[in-house]
C-alpha cells in the first residue's frame, strides 16, 4: 500500500541529487535524514536515480553492524555540458563534465560583424566537434549555457538592445540553438556567467560577492545571499552608466553626460593617453604598454581604478559583499587599477563594509566566461524540476 | 515496515507547512504532488501538525467521486507573535496571529536615553499585558521580532556601532528577551523590518523592492530574488553615507565628508532652513510646516529628494528593482521629496532599468516596522527547521 503510494509520486529525485550535487557520497540512511523523505521512498528514488545513471554507488560506509550499508554519489560523467562565450572578436566552448571539469575545448577569433546567426551556427558545429573529440554522444548533452556581451532577458534567452550589434536586438538566441541542439539553453550576459563560474570554482563558500568587468564596458554582477541576483528585468549590475564626479560633462555613447564608462572605460583610457602623447594602437594593448613600465599608462590606470572605485564604494556600502573581484581588459592590465579602487573603497565605505572585504583580481583564466556558461548548464540540468522531468520522462 | 521507516523520519512537516502558508487549503493529494512526499508520510505527517493546531481542516473538496478527502490549512490562530519597534523617542508593540493580523497593540513614548534595559524590560512587560488583552496563554507565544535603529548582527542579535546611544554596542538584545520569555527572538535594524512588513503586506508577488527610509538617518533595504539580503556583516542598504556630489565638504558625524546625509537628513534640512530664515524647532515639524505650503520647506524636500535620488540612481542600476518605497518623517512630509527622487532618478538610470519602475511612498502607517517585526517573527517560527524541531519536541 505504502508503496504504490510511493511510486505515484514523481517528486523528490531532484531534491536527493541537490544534496548529492557536492559530491560527498552518502547512505540511504543520511539522505532519508537529509530530505524528510521516508527511507522506503529514498530507496525508490535512488533506483530511478541510478537507472539514468545520474548516480552511483561508491565503496562501502561505516556501519554499526550487520551488512554495511552501500553509499551513493553524484556521477559526474553521467552527462556533460556546453558553456560558450560570445565576445566581440572572440567566441570560445568548453565542454564539461557534471563537476564542472573541462573535457574539451576550443577557441576562434571571430569578429561579431559577421552576423549573429553565423556566430551562433559556429556554436552549434563546436558542439558537436568538441562531443565527438571527448567520444561522447548527443543524447549525453545535458544543457547548453550562452554568455553573450550586454543586457539579456534571461526568461526568454533574446539580447536586449545590445551595444555591439544593433541588429541582435530581441534575436531569440535561446530557441535559436534549442531548434539545432534539442537541449535547454541558457543565455545570460557575459559578467553574470563569469561570476557565476568565479563563485562556483573559487568563492563557493562566499554568500556575497561583486564580481565587476572593466573593459571596453564596465558592468557588475552580483551574488547576494548565495545566489546570482539578476534584477526585475535582468539589468541588474549596470554600473558602467552611474555618473561620476570626474567625467562631468563627458558625453557617453549611451546619449547620456558623466557615465563612468566614459572616463573609465578601455576607449577613454585609449583616447587620455594618446592625448599625452603615449600612443597605443586599441584597448587589448593597455596590458602590454603597462607590462613596459609606461609611467602614463600607470598613471591612467590608477585613476581609472579610483573613477570605479568611486562607484564601486557606494555598492560596497548598499550590498556589503565580503568578496569584489575584477576582472576584464583594463583589470588584467596591472596592479594599478586594483590599487585605485583599494584607494577609494577603503577611504569612502563604510568601516563594517570594509571590515572583512577583499579586493582581489579574477582568478580565472581566458576560459572562465566559458567555464561560467558551463556553470550556469549544469545548474540548471541538475536543478530539481529538471531531475524530475528526466525521471518522468523515462517513466513515460 | 514502510510506516515505521516513516516515523523514523522526523523531517518533512515543515516543508508541508510552507506550502500552506499562503493560507490556501489543499488536499493530502494536492499536498502529496506538490512536496514530492509519500501520501503515506503526508497522512502522518498532518496528523502530527493538526496535533499542534497548526493545521485544521477545512470544508470538503470537489472530489472525482466517492468520500471528498478533506482540505486542511494553516491555522492562524494557532500561535501569536510579538513584533516590537524600538525608535528613538517612542516603542511599538504588536500582538499579531499567524496571518500577521494584529490582535493587540501599544504604543509609548519612551526616550533612548532611559537606558537599553529599561527599554527592553518595557517591551516584555507590554508583550505579557498584550497576551492577556487577546486572553492568550504565553505558550502560545511562537516568536519575538525586533527592531532597533542602526546597524545590528542579525546572526547574533547585537547591535553594531549603534548611532544613538553608544553604550548598547554589542549588547545581547536577543538573549536579554529570550532569558525574560523564553521563546526564539529575532533581532534586525529597523529599516530591514520595515521592509519586510512593506514586502509581505503590499507587495509579496514583488521579487526585487529597495526600501528607503530617510529620517533623522537614511538607509535602506534590500529585496532580491524575493528575499532580504543582508550582507557579509549584516550592513547592507547603509546609503546614507554615499559621498554625493554637493555634500562637498560638509562634515558628516561618522566622520567622512560629504555624505549624503550630512546634506539631506532631517537634522541637515532643519539646518537649512533655519540658515534662510524659516525656524523649525525640530525634525519632527519639518512635515507640519511643509503641510502649511511654506515654500522654502518645499524647495529644501525638493533638493533632498534629488540628493537622495542621486544615490538612488546607481541603487536602480545596480539592483534593477521593479519597486522603490520612500518612508521615514522626511519623506513623510509631503510629494517634495519624492518628486525630487523622481526627477534624478527617471533621469539618470539606465532605460531598461527604470521602463518599469515604481517610486511609491509606503503604504503602512506607524506601526510598520512593528508590524514588519512580527513578519519576521513568523517567518523564522514557521520556517521549515523550526516547525520540524517543534514536531521534534512533542515526539519526545
């Protein structure tokens, strides 16, 4: 009776693989304790569970006695995943397994002139390269994660008036690669994914976390209460268009005066620098002229970071995060734009914001966006209602 | 052999008990496919809940034939909470059922100055005199929220570097309330209470609201995601001492310049006025004389409006709320203010983030932030761990 009242049910297999999702095997007995879920039901659950070979068992527990109880844990090579970051002259696919370890990978210079579409059909044949590379098949492809530069309706997966190619305006990206894959995609912007990959591989412990890219634009992400906070319409951390004192009446590409990307971004540092004489060729070569020493290049740097920091001081005072990481061109540059944002943050927030905040550099690589992608698939493919529906499915 | 495992299991009640707090009634079956637990174990499971009176049965439900099983849902009446205000010159109370529907109330003007436990003495003396106003036993008592001015450690209950009186610096609020009533006392600043009350009374369907008080203080809170984030240390939403542009070089009493305010607090304001001839003996009048139509006040609430929206515009671009709520005695005194709000920040926000955004001053009266207490109070005595440690405890 309780069992046919058990198998009616098709609840609860997403919330064991939850627990089971950091990797720590565990007994039937620990998960029954963990969840609430009757033991009876875990035993069912794992069943189903281990069918789709989602998990497996793992040596032998402990036991008080008697024959010892068997433990289970995530297996990571049950599916794997697609992370891809869209830049403006780049896109690069990692291929990961379930813990987030890269299987394959590969990177293109591609410029996004080339049109939306083009870019997007190049995603799709990596996908299937990078698959048979890591001798995997289609039907293992869990979810796909797409970052992609500029403001994204996360919901529905379409760019929103984007700054580097009007014409993706609106583009349903998502459906797009779901019509050519048959998996879920996730889009989301370039900063959400790079700090979802940064508090996944290296924060994973920090609740609250300002994760900010200082490029040709400047955006944030935030992570409060453990969780990627994107916003009523998913424009949350759009720090690049706050007024700063300095940038007065600099007038900025979004048609408004003073933005803190028009003074702080990789093109004005470009233009300030060649208006004293230090003349560089585009932004990417900011790292290599400060790599020189370039006493200019430093002093531009430094105030470029103490502009950001301006903003960043009273983000500091409205989220208290204990973690800020920069990262993007204009970061990787040096030391001196992280001393300018120390500078201002610790003169201007708040004593207990500061207390305990660290301000550090990404820790990243050049495939951490991608990485984050991947991030973003996997925890969406293992979220509980997903869990359920494969086992529904399979049921079906 | 499956009902004993059952028993065994002690989680699980409070999970049923979340998904009938939105007061709704369901069936076993209904709450069986909604929790993803046995039909077996949601039978026990409300057995043990209705032995609480936490749950009751409602009416019959349509049923597809034969017996109607039962609806149960949560029972207000169950359990009370006190929500207690601590201000400067005055304390609430609030006597509240599970619904948040106040049952007894009271009011006094009480001055910090008389000593913290002074205070806190009067708050356990009002919460044993509102318990036998409702003729309630204390040990219906679930749950004491509090709220205090200024910055507090939620974890533990303390306040931090308190702005009013120095001496309460770390005092053990919560286990000074809890020794006296013996029940879980939640400790928070006030403006976090507020909005909780705010969010849970006007806007529960709202994800991400910014709470605003401006007052003798300003500060804010922060929902996102449809939670409170409070921050590394418990300091987010501290907005009032964002360095602001005109603040220049007036000192501020944390000992910085320029911040916000030192220029457009109460106590600036009073000062200002005063400097152009318009006497206001304190804070507290600012409202009545604006109210009079005095010109000047309503110039002076203009521009602390546009001081506060200045701050607010980098708020709206990094947390992309859908709503701002304006409250304390400043933004109380009239449209001035938030029409000031209104102008800088419809005018310096990103597009996206303010095509849907709503400016709104609160719409709770004066015992909000006891009200918003005893929200917090209900929040933490119905939250799953609770419910299944007060199942716990009966068992045992």
């Amino acid at each position: 009776m309780a069992q046919q009242l058990t198998i009616r049910g098709n609840g609860g297999h997403g919330e064991l693989l939850q627990v089971l999702r950091d990797g720590k095997p565990r007994t039937r007995a620990e998960l029954a304790s963990l969840t609430g879920l009757a033991r009876s039901t875990v035993r069912l659950r794992m069943e189903s569970l281990a069918a789709l070979d989602l998990i497996s068992p793992i040596g032998e527990a402990a036991s008080s006695g008697g024959r010892p109880p068997s433990q289970f844990a995530l297996n990571p090579s049950a599916r794997v995943v697609i992370g891809a970051d869209i830049g403006a002259t780049h896109v690069s696919v990692v291929l990961s397994n379930l813990n987030g370890e890269i299987l394959a990978r590969h990177r293109e210079e591609l410029a996004v002139e080339l049109g939306l579409e083009v870019i997007l059909q190049w995603v799709v044949t990596t996908t299937r390269r990078l698959l048979a590379e890591a001798r995997r098949e289609r039907r293992d492809l869990l979810a796909v994660g797409v970052g992609m530069p500029g403001a994204v309706e996360y919901r529905t997966g379409r760019p929103i008036s984007p700054p580097i190619m009007a014409g993706w305006d609106g583009f349903d990206v998502r459906g797009w690669i779901e019509g050519e894959l048959d998996v879920p995609v996730l889009v989301d912007n370039d900063v959400n994914i790079m700090a979802i990959g940064e508090h996944a591989v290296v924060f994973p412990h920090v609740a609250d976390l300002l994760f900010v890219k200082v490029a040709t634009g400047i955006g944030s992400a935030i992570i409060s209460g453990g969780s990627l906070q994107r916003g009523a319409q998913g424009a949350a951390g759009e720090i690049g268009h706050v007024r700063v004192q300095r940038a007065g009446g600099v007038a900025c590409g979004c048609g408004n005066l003073g933005c803190l990307v028009a003074i702080a971004g990789a093109p004005a540092i470009v233009r300030a620098l060649r208006e004293i004489g230090t003349d560089i060729s585009h932004s990417h070569a900011i790292a290599e002229v400060a790599a020189r020493g370039d006493v200019n290049v430093a002093r531009a740097l430094r105030q470029a970071g103490r502009d950001v920091g301006e903003v960043l001081s009273t983000c500091v005072n409205l989220l208290n995060p204990s973690v800020i990481v920069l990262a993007g061109s204009v970061a990787r540059a040096g030391e001196q734009l992280l001393a300018g944002v120390r500078e201002v943050v610790y003169e201007r927030s708040t004593p207990l914001a500061t207390q305990a905040l660290q301000i550090l550099p990404t820790q990243m690589g050049a495939d951490g966006a991608a990485i984050g992608a991947s991030m973003l698939a996997i925890q969406h493919g293992l979220s509980a209602e997903s869990v359920d529906a494969m086992v529904a499915q399979t049921m079906a």
